[in-house]
C-alpha cells in the first residue's frame, strides 16, 4: 500500500465539529475522526460506524491500536458498567466496515453524479473546476497524461482497484473524481477516518 495514502489538504466545515470524548485517551475529538460502539441486547460490543444504533454511545478515537487498548483494559465494560462480551476479531471487524462504509458512499456518489470516472471525464471535469478530490487505485497505474492531476488535488489511495470496480458495478476501476460539494466532504472525512484508523493519516 501507499506510504501516504492521502495526499493533499482538506478542512471540514463548521457541520462536522461535534466532540466526543474517547474512552482510552480522555480527551474530546471531532466525532468525524472516532468511532461509536454500543452494547447491544445480548451484552456484545457493538461497532456502529454510522452512529445511528440505539443505545449509550461508547466512543473511542478512530485509531486500531486505540481499540486494541480499551480491549485489553476492559474499558467497555467498565463505561457501560456491566460484563459484556468482547469479539477477538473485533478490531479487523471495524476495519472492514469502515472499508465498506466509504465504498457504499462512492456508490451512492456515482448514483447521484457526483463520483465519475474513465479518462476523458474525469480530464473534463478536472479542467472544469469541478472536482475536490480523487479516489485512485494503490495498484493501479497513473494513466496517461494523469500523473499531474494528483500534484493539484487530494488523493486518496485506500483500495485496490477490484474493490473500488466492485463499488461502482464495474469489474476493476483505476481511479474517480469526486465533485466539489457537501457529498465529497463527507465522503474524505470518512475516507481520512479509516486512514487514521490503520495508522495511514491523521489530517482529520
């Protein structure tokens, strides 16, 4: 994988500034760079990657070893004041769906028209202005006359290019663009969370 998977800048605006305090660190983040868990009816530790589920939020900042600390400290049972069950995968679990989480969302973007991709597109749209960031494969290949296009905007490089063909009903995709807008700022923060969840990035 990329050394830097995420390449280029990005600030959030002002929607995405609640906080929440971490379980390990004791110190209140952005919600956007954390990661809620909730016990669920038969006492498991739940993830809840959308932060929609039922129930007392646990949270933890968005980093792996974070999560493998508050297991290894009991730290959710003591925060919900109960025995609760702890899977052993349970940190490879969030990571696949984190994984799934940002994909769903470069679907959904190319359904709204918001994510494109095959060359001469995104060329236009590039030229145009109307890109904020792209999406590129780390075992692809730069196309031809691409190469420049990550030297002028943010590049994330988090999946291989079956996954990103997978989310967008194609058999492989090398790279998309992702257009300027509240979608392609939700989009990055949820990208830059997995990143800084595999020790990859931390620019939340």
């Amino acid at each position: 994988m990329m050394e830097r998977v995420v390449q280029g800048s990005f600030q959030p605006g002002r929607r995405h500034i609640a906080t929440r305090r971490c379980l390990v660190s004791r110190v209140n983040q952005q919600q956007a760079a954390m990661i809620r868990f909730v016990i669920g009816p038969e006492a498991q530790v739940v993830p809840d990657v959308k932060a929609k589920l039922p129930g007392r939020g646990l949270w933890l900042s968005a980093r792996r070893e974070v999560l493998e600390a508050a297991m290894a400290r009991r730290v959710f049972a003591k925060a919900a004041r109960q025995p609760v069950a702890v899977s052993v995968d349970l940190a490879e679990h969030v990571d696949d769906l984190l994984v799934r989480h940002v994909l769903d969302f470069v679907g959904l973007g190319r359904r709204a028209g918001v994510v494109i991709f095959g060359y001469e597109r995104v060329v236009a749209a590039v030229k145009a202005g109307q890109i904020s960031f792209l999406i590129e494969a780390y075992d692809g290949f730069p196309g031809r006359g691409l190469r420049h296009l990550g030297d002028i905007l943010p590049v994330v490089r988090l999946f291989n290019f079956r996954a990103l063909g997978a989310a967008l009903g194609r058999s492989e995709v090398v790279r998309v663009a992702v257009k300027t807008g509240h979608m392609a700022e939700i989009l990055l923060l949820e990208a830059s969370r997995l990143a800084c969840y595999r020790g990859l990035s931390g620019y939340v």
